[in-house]
C-alpha cells in the first residue's frame, strides 16, 4: 500500500487523514536473468525501476533475495572520476503509421482515465526520481513539487519535434488525466487546499506527458497564479509558433510578464531564453546554451537542481 498527499476532494466527510492509502496494484515481473544482468551492467537501482516499471524498493528487495549485494568501495580508497552520461533507453519508436500517431493520441489509451477516478490529480513530485519531491536550492528552496501528467500528442501540437520518439512510449504505467472542465475545476480545488497547506511556497511541474491543450486553459493558469500567491510553476511547452498557434502566443505572453513564477520553457525554440534543445551527444550543445546537470550525474534530480527556474539560459537535454 501507498498513499496519496490529498485528501479526498470526493468526499469531504472522509476525515481519515491527510493521506489516503490505495492498492498499488500487481508490478511487473523481473526475472533473476535480467536482474543479474542489469547488475552485472552497473545500473543503478533506480534506473532498474525506470527500464522495467518497478518501484526503486521493490528493485532492492529482489537484490537482496537472490544475493545481489553491491559492492562498497574500501574506506579511503580514492574513486576514479569518470563523466556520468545519461545512459537512459532510447523511446519506444512507434511504425509511423501507427494509429497512436495517426489519431494523436497515447500508444496506452486506458491509461487516460477521467477526473472522476482519481483521488488527486496533482501528484507529489517523490512519485517521479527525476522530479524530487522538495526543491534545495534556489529562489525556490523548500517549495515541495507537485506534477501533472496529461494525454501525449492529444494535447500536444503536431509540430512537436518528438511527435514519434516521446518517452511517453516508454510510460505504460502512467495514468494521464482526461482533460476539459472536470480537470479544470479540480485544478482549482486542489490547488486551494495546496495554498492553505503551503502558503511558503509549492511548485508544480507542467507537464509530466501533454502540453498546453488551448487558450483557456492557458489562461486558468494565469488566473491560478493571481489566486494564490504560493503558487510557482516550472515546466516545458512544444508549442513554440506563436505567430499561426494562439496557444503558444498566450503561452510566450504569460512567461514574459510572470517568468518568476511561471518558467515555461519553449522546447527546441529559435531563441536563446527561456527554451531548450534537444541534442544526441554533449559535443552538439550550442554555445549559448548549458547541458542538463540531472542527465550527466551531476545532481540527483530536477529538486536538487533548480537551473530551469533559476536562470533564463538555454538548456540543452540529451535525446532520450
């Protein structure tokens, strides 16, 4: 069992706590082979729980129960330095005549599921290790991390650059909220008891899968930053025309006027602020623009990191 950091917006007699525990549900299997030989390849027990959709605990007890102890290094022994480069399975790539791509749409459609079904649809950032739960470090130090996961390419315009290749293929275990007024109104309540529980500060990640699906929605989230005051978002967009796209024009709008509190960035944008770019190997990041830190083993995670909300430079990510 698990829990959820919510409460119940369902039933608000429900005074059962602030965490409401659900059934995590049957994992993958791993077999003993492909443990032993991702071991074997020096992986890491979270990077093991990403490639076969376990959590990192279930991960180290199958370790412990075939007697795969990793080895610690002697105390003193003086570690050799060698660049850690992301190392992470490239995304599934899809026929292009997929129906996924074809109707715009997620290759896992009963992973969509409607407002209705969930306690919560804005998650704790401890669910994602790439995320962190807390941020340590920056203007936003402490601010814990919320995320919200949308439906790939169905809110996503089809100029995205990885319209085929989103490590949203890879994601068969994620469950992306069903978007329209539902969402929207529960947007609202959730974000409201966030603010009366962290009025120091929160920050939510848009968007884990997805993007910006229309103008009024881009708009509600600009009503939610004059709303509540804690409310810090950070995050990246494909929607990068903001001449024949109003979408991306009203995005370019609001991260202008509140970039200190709304830090969209525009993924593979011609700019040099406020965007990214996606590159295949370290060599290839331009000189205006610096390599993610997270994807080089230079920090644990985006919590730890801060660099997208805290400078307006260019980030460069590694395909993946």
């Amino acid at each position: 069992m698990t829990g959820r950091v919510l409460p119940n917006l369902l039933n608000p007699l429900d005074r059962s706590g602030d965490v409401l525990a659900f059934p995590r549900g049957r994992q993958p299997k791993l077999t003993e082979a492909e443990l032993r030989a991702a071991v074997a390849a020096q992986m890491k027990d979270a990077e093991i729980a990403e490639r076969f959709g376990l959590s990192k605990q279930r991960v180290y007890q199958l370790r412990q129960k075939h007697g795969l102890v990793r080895k610690r290094q002697p105390r003193g022994a003086r570690a050799r330095f060698e660049p850690k480069i992301a190392t992470e399975r490239p995304a599934t790539m899809p026929p292009v005549d997929h129906p996924a791509l074809t109707e715009a749409r997620t290759i896992y459609p009963a992973t969509v599921v409607p407002v209705d079904g969930l306690l919560n649809v804005l998650v704790s950032g401890a669910n994602h290790w790439k995320i962190g739960s807390r941020i340590q470090k920056g203007r936003w130090a402490g601010f814990p991390v919320y995320t919200l996961t949308l439906e790939e390419r169905a809110t996503c315009p089809d100029s995205c650059r990885h319209w085929r290749s989103c490590y949203g293929n890879a994601m068969h275990l994620a469950k992306r909220v069903r978007v329209g007024q539902g969402l929207e109104d529960r947007l609202g309540h959730e974000l409201a008891i966030l603010q009366s529980r962290h009025p120091a500060g929160f920050a939510v990640r848009l968007h884990v899968l997805g993007d910006f699906y229309s103008v009024g929605y881009v708009d509600l989230w600009a009503s939610f930053l004059a709303r509540f005051p804690a409310l810090h978002v950070f995050g990246f967009t494909a929607r990068i025309d903001g001449r024949n796209d109003p979408i991306a024009a009203a995005l370019v709008h609001l991260v202008l006027a509140q970039w200190s509190r709304f830090a969209i960035r525009f993924s593979n944008a011609p700019i040099d602020e406020c965007s990214t770019v996606t590159v295949e190997h370290p060599r290839q990041v331009p000189a205006n623009a610096v390599l993610c830190p997270q994807q080089v083993g230079k920090t644990d995670s985006c919590s730890t990191c801060a660099l997208c909300w805290q400078s307006r430079r260019r980030v460069a990510f590694l395909q993946h």
